[in-house]
C-alpha cells in the first residue's frame, strides 16, 4: 500500500514544552500547511523567475530567522518531487552542499530520524539531526550543529504534471548574524536551492529507471529496513547547550563566489 500522500513529507520528531519528544500529528501538519501559505506577518525579500522568498524577523542582528521559499514547478508532478526529496541516493546528484547523510532509524511508518551535514560559506562544516539529537550520535568537535526549530517542505499539486514546492525553516544558526548575511540567504541563497531541487525533479524520473525503479521505501512501508526506534532513545537538542558564536561583524567579502548566483 502506498504510504503518505505526496502533498506533505513525513514529520521529525518534535518537543512539548521544550521537553517531550512526540510524533507529529495532523495538527501539527496543518499549522505548517497554514504557516506556508499564509502572507500575514512575512515580509517579501525576493520575487523572480517564479521563486518568492519571504522572511520573519527584522532585527539588525538576528540570531533566529524564519525563512520560507516557493518556486512553481512546471514539467514536475508532486509525486516525483516527493521522491526527489526522499531519495537520499539521488541527493548526493544534485546536492552540491551535502557532506553525508543517512538514515538512522524509524519511529513509525511516516517518521523516522536521520543524519544530514553540510558546507557553509560563513563557518566550518555544519551537522542537523532535526532539532532532536539521538543519543548515540552527539554534536562532532570539527563540525557545527545547527538546531532546527522548524523545517519542512509542502508541495501542492498544480494542474497535469505540476507542482508548488514550499520550504520553510527556522534554525538556530548559535550565533549572532550580520543582517548581510540574511539579506544574502533571501537574495542568493534560498533561490539557488529552490532551483536546484526543481532542476533535479525534471533529471529523477530517467535516472531512477536506472537506479532501482521499484525501490521507494519512503512510499512503500514494507520495503523500509531501517531498525526501529522508540521515543525513548531521543533527546531534545537545547540551542542554549553548544557553542554561541558572534559574527556580527564579519566582513560580507567572506561569503563564498558561489553563493552569489542565484
């Protein structure tokens, strides 16, 4: 039987209270359905080529930031970016900012928990375990972890062979930020990204007829070998627990060539 349908992707554990690790629940996928489609209280920072990026936050140093994309996707059905986002062997095609990631182990048919790091163009090598540490997998000396507060994606189908992709995050980067820095992530960084995964849904549906077609463990339960984790083995990641780093005055020619296309 297929599992969850491709408007939503399986939820990562979250915390009560700062405290209680639980499963999110359809509430929980509602007030993130409603936080992306909603304009109220987000502020436009870019508008181009069918990409919109939207921020919360407008301090001049702003240590948490809430960042939501959307870009239109034509020629991509919303069942083949739902399999662009899960397949982590196709990720490390396009992903050029990945350094590893990997599955860890399975809370329920529609939750699980894994491993992802990557490049930064401010600051050495970045490690996210969402917002939710596992206990046997603790923050690595030569990388800095991130704590997500809230991160997702939601696509919408949009008439025959479309989509809407929305990505909306909210990390603790454990630091102070220049406003530059954000300005760049809205301008540069955040449509890159959004372009990248649109570009690669149009590549997936002829490389995976070559990389295991019927493999797709991420819609079908019973092909999913991860061990099984309780609620037990996780503990929340407190932001207030790694290291605070102040780079609010750090020169803007520090961000990579790069991260100036967007």
């Amino acid at each position: 039987t297929p599992g969850p349908a491709p408007s939503r992707e399986p939820g990562p554990p979250m915390s009560r209270g700062g405290e209680m690790v639980y499963i999110p629940d359809d509430s929980d996928f509602s007030s993130f359905r409603d936080q992306c489609e909603s304009l109220e209280g987000w502020h436009c920072r870019y508008n181009k080529a069918g990409v919109t990026v939207w921020s919360q936050g407008q301090e001049e140093s702003c240590t948490v930031q809430k960042i939501k994309t959307r870009i239109s996707c034509k020629d991509v059905p919303a069942e083949t970016l739902y399999d662009v986002l899960h397949d982590t062997r196709y990720r490390k095609k396009w992903d050029s900012n990945m350094i590893e990631t990997y599955d860890i182990g399975r809370l329920t048919v529609n939750a699980d928990v894994g491993y992802y790091s990557c490049e930064q163009p401010l600051r050495p090598p970045c490690s996210q375990v969402p917002g939710i540490s596992p206990q046997k997998y603790p923050p690595r000396k030569d990388f800095v972890r991130a704590v997500s507060l809230q991160t997702g994606y939601l696509i919408k189908a949009n008439g025959d062979g479309a989509c809407i992709l929305y990505y909306l995050t909210q990390v603790d980067p454990r630091g102070s930020l220049p406003k530059w820095v954000v300005n760049r992530v809205s301008q540069f960084v955040a449509p890159k990204a959004m372009k990248k995964i649109y570009k690669a849904g149009l590549k997936y549906p002829e490389w995976k007829r070559r990389h295991d077609p019927e493999y797709k463990p991420w819609v079908y339960p019973e092909q999913n070998t991860l061990p099984s984790m309780s609620l037990a083995e996780l503990s929340v990641q407190h932001a207030d627990s790694l290291e605070n780093i102040d780079e609010t005055g750090l020169p803007e020619e520090h961000l990579s060539t790069s991260d100036h296309e967007a």
